[in-house]
C-alpha cells in the first residue's frame, strides 16, 4: 500500500466521521452460568488465567485485530482481511473504493496447533474441555504476554493487546462463540467478536438471493465432525430463514470430513508423505461397508491420485486388504463425492446449489474440489451420468471469510475502532506448542501432544500443557510453508517477515 494511498483515506475519512454512528455489542448474560476458565479470567485474582480486564485500553483504535484458528486453516480468513476490498472506507456503504478495507490495520494471528485438531473433542465426549481452549486462546489475544520458548517458565514476551476478535474456525465459533460473548460482555471492554458460521449462513443467503426464493434448493455443509455435531450450520439456516424473506423448502445434507483440515495442515496421523506403505496409527477413513467409509466401488468417482505415496495400499488375490488417504486433496475429493451420495440417498430431488466450506481449512483445497464437481458432472455408469441430476448447474462453494471480515469491518467502524494509520500495518503470529516438562509418554515420537493425552484432559485446572510461543520455522514444515507461499500469499508475505 502507498504511502500517499493511505494518507488519501486517512484524510477522507476523518471528514465524513461525524457520519458514522457508534454501535455496542453486549447481551443480556444474567443468568450464564460462568465456566471455570471464564470464572478465573474475570474474578480469581490468584490464577494465571485472570485477565485483569480493568486495565485494558479505553483507546482501543490502535490495538491489533485478534484472529486465531486451530491451525493455518485460519490464514484464509486472515488473507481475505489483508486483501479485500468490498467497502467504501469513506461512506462505510458496501463498495470498492480502491483502497483495501484494512488499510493500516495491524494483526495479531494465533494458531492453536498444539491441540488440534478440533474437530475430534466432541467426538471424544471432551466438549468442556475444548470450549475451555477457545476461551484460553482469547485471553491469549486479549492478553499482553507470550513465551519465548516453551522452555520458559513464565511468559516474558511482550505484546499487544486485541481490540476485536475473529474466531476463524468453525468448530471453534459452533462452541465457543457464546462463552466468549458472556466473558466479553463482562469485561467491560467493549471488546466484540467475530464468528464464521453466521458469516457463512449470511454468504448463502446472500447467493440464493441471486434466484427465485420460492425455488426448492440443497445446500451441503462440509465442516469438522464437531462443527457437525453442534449442528451450528444448519439451526443458523433455519433460524436466519424468516428475516432473509426465503420461502421456498431448504434441503440441508451435512457431512462431517473425518481427516479433512488434518491432512491441510499435514498432521501425522493423516498424512506422512515420508511413508510408501500402509501404517497402523492411520486414524483417517478406511475402506468399507458405512455411511463414512470409502467404498471400493466409487474409486473410479473419487478419481484418486495414486502419484507421490498419495493413497498408501495393500492388494491380496486382487483385492484391497488396506487402503488409507495420504494427501489433502484426496481426502476433498473422498469427502465431496461423500456428501453426494448422503444426497442421492436422502431422496431430495432438488440440486446442490450451494457448498459451504464449514472449516477455514477447505478452501485451501477449492480447487480440487471445483475440477472434481466437473469431474463429476461426466462420470457414468453403464452410460448414466450419476452425479448430474444432484448438481446444479451453478453450483457454487461458499466461503464464509469474505462475509467474515465484512462483518469485521463493520464492527469496528461502528465503533469508531479503526485504526486509520497512515503506514502500513503489520501481522505478528504465534502457535501454541507442549510445554516443556511433560512427561515422555504425553508426547509422540514427533515431540507433539500424544493422541490419548491431547483427548484425556480435564477441565477447569491450572495445568499449562501447552503455551504460545511466536512462530517459527521450527515449527512449520517445509511443505507446510510452501503451500501457504502458493495459497495465502498475502499471509505468507507478512508472517515470513518475522518467522526465525
């Protein structure tokens, strides 16, 4: 961004500010009964956890936007805020105006790597435990200090306090929004924050618009298993569907992508792309018979790559005896031609029309899944197009980070929060790491969080199994790095400058 650009804005703005009403968020959260982690945050002076909120900034303008994510999945949602351009900065009516949205904005990224993936503490009966985590990762954003090293034994590092946050995650938003909202509320710091799910339910809407609204449609939502179990996405359609004026009936096919954003972010137990063979600590989908299994009879649907160890198999007397997915973009595809088929079995005749990506790590993989619809479209079976009736013609993925920083945006602008700087800001990111000093068998032989411990922690402790720390290229693979330069270049640019 030019210098002069900046100045442009900074001027403009300021001119037609007297325009600009102030919003406030706040709800009535009376009768919430506070968690433990949200109890010593807001009142146990004596726990590491007190946020001490009486002292945050009344002058929060200058403060860091706080986005954070179990993972890199939320550097989609932080490349769309870095780039987007869909408001005029000066009237605050949607409209590009040539200059970024965030013009001068600074940003405060977190991804809590440590203990993802997130999608799998509901299934493993954790649920309390996990919004626990949420509500720790935005004390850590609302908070001024990190570790240096997960060696240290206290936080020595300084930092910047959040002025709004952005729950880029959607397992995150589906249970930990509301915790968050009630500890906000409370604080007295006229903090907000932002989820993805309302975003993306917003995002549809705004695209069935686009059509008769009296039309019978499908909607699929691929999201984490514990996104899906909260069933966030679909009683968010349905609630939203009154006040968008929607009458015709809305068919919801959800499906839960078991390995999905664990395979983005290359998680070992998902994917090894050392490995040329088959290994017993696969914990991604496997062949067979149920509903979530990959089904010998659709791999010519699924159109696998079999290149670079990217399916890892074993064949006895012609027949798979082992068969595991060994690359991101197959598991898009196993999950896509998935969810069509809880379609076609549904019985619904109306086409998918809308996809929304319900995991911020999806659209790194857009598209393999776009070519693999086209795909689809073509594949038959003893000359019958299987797919092409459940297809709509325009059929199209729904990304919730545009409508995510729109919301952002807004927010902020209401409350009169943007920064309005004349230099370019800047992003500083942390992940969350062990803690040094757990015992041996805590960890994997990667020196992660071994799966049985990472699922089997109790709540409301003052236990610091994990900590963040800055980011680092001792912590981000090569691949991983690599793949982030080629998908979120914007991102990439940015956290490169400060990554050791």
């Amino acid at each position: 961004m030019k210098l002069d650009m900046l100045k442009r804005f900074a001027a403009l703005f300021i001119v037609s500010a007297i325009l600009v009403s102030c919003g406030a968020s706040g709800k009535n959260d009376e009768k919430v009964e506070l968690s433990p982690i949200m109890k010593k945050a807001l009142e146990e002076k004596t726990s590491r956890f007190y946020a001490n909120f009486e002292e945050f900034p009344q002058d929060k303008k200058m403060l860091p936007i706080g986005v954070f994510d179990s993972g890199t999945g939320g550097l989609t949602v932080l490349e769309v805020m870095l780039s987007i351009d869909k408001m005029d900065n000066i009237t605050g009516k949607m409209g590009s105006d040539g200059i970024p949205d965030f013009a001068g904005e600074n940003f405060s990224f977190l991804g809590d790597m440590a203990n993802m993936p997130y999608g799998n503490y509901a299934a493993e009966k954790k649920e309390q435990f996990f919004k626990e985590l949420v509500v720790k990762d935005a004390l850590f954003l609302l908070g001024d200090k990190y570790y240096k090293s997960p060696m240290d034994e206290t936080p020595a590092g300084v930092k910047e306090k959040s002025k709004i946050l952005v729950i880029a995650c959607n397992t995150a938003t589906a249970w930990g929004l509301n915790d968050i909202e009630v500890m906000l509320d409370r604080s007295g710091t006229g903090v907000r924050v932002i989820g993805v799910i309302n975003a993306g339910v917003n995002a549809l809407y705004d695209n069935i618009k686009k059509d008769s609204l009296q039309l019978p449609t499908t909607v699929g939502v691929l999201a984490t298993k514990g996104t899906i179990s909260s069933n966030a996405y679909e009683r968010t359609i349905r609630e939203m569907y009154p006040e968008k004026g929607y009458s015709g009936e809305i068919n919801v096919v959800n499906h839960a992508c078991a390995g999905f954003a664990e395979s983005v972010d290359m998680e070992k137990d998902f994917v090894n792309v050392a490995l040329t063979a088959p290994r017993a600590d696969y914990r991604g989908p496997k062949m067979g018979l149920g509903s979530e299994d990959i089904k010998e009879e659709l791999l010519p649907a699924y159109n696998f790559t079999y290149g670079k160890n990217d399916i890892l198999y074993k064949k006895e007397n012609g027949k798979f005896t082992e068969f595991q997915l060994n690359s991101a973009a197959n598991y898009a595809r196993f999950h896509l031609v998935t969810l069509l088929e809880k379609h076609i079995a549904s019985g619904n005749k109306a086409p998918m029309k809308n996809i929304i990506l319900g995991c911020t790590h999806y659209p790194f993989l857009l598209d393999t899944l776009v070519k693999a619809v086209e795909e689809l479209r073509a594949y038959s079976v003893n000359g019958k197009r299987v797919y092409n009736e459940v297809l709509a013609e325009d059929l199209a993925f729904i990304d919730p980070a545009v409508f995510t920083a729109i919301e952002c945006y807004q927010a902020l602008r209401e409350d009169k929060n943007l920064a309005l700087r004349t230099t370019d800001g800047k992003v500083d990111a942390y992940i969350s790491v062990p803690a040094y000093g757990l015992a041996p068998d805590c960890l994997d032989e990667n020196g992660n969080l071994s799966y049985n411990f990472k699922y089997g922690r109790e709540y409301g402790t003052e236990d610091m199994t994990t900590v963040f720390v800055p980011i680092s290229r001792r912590y981000v693979s090569k691949e991983n790095l690599s793949r982030l330069e080629a998908l979120v270049p914007y991102s990439y640019n940015e956290i490169n400058k400060i990554m050791e």
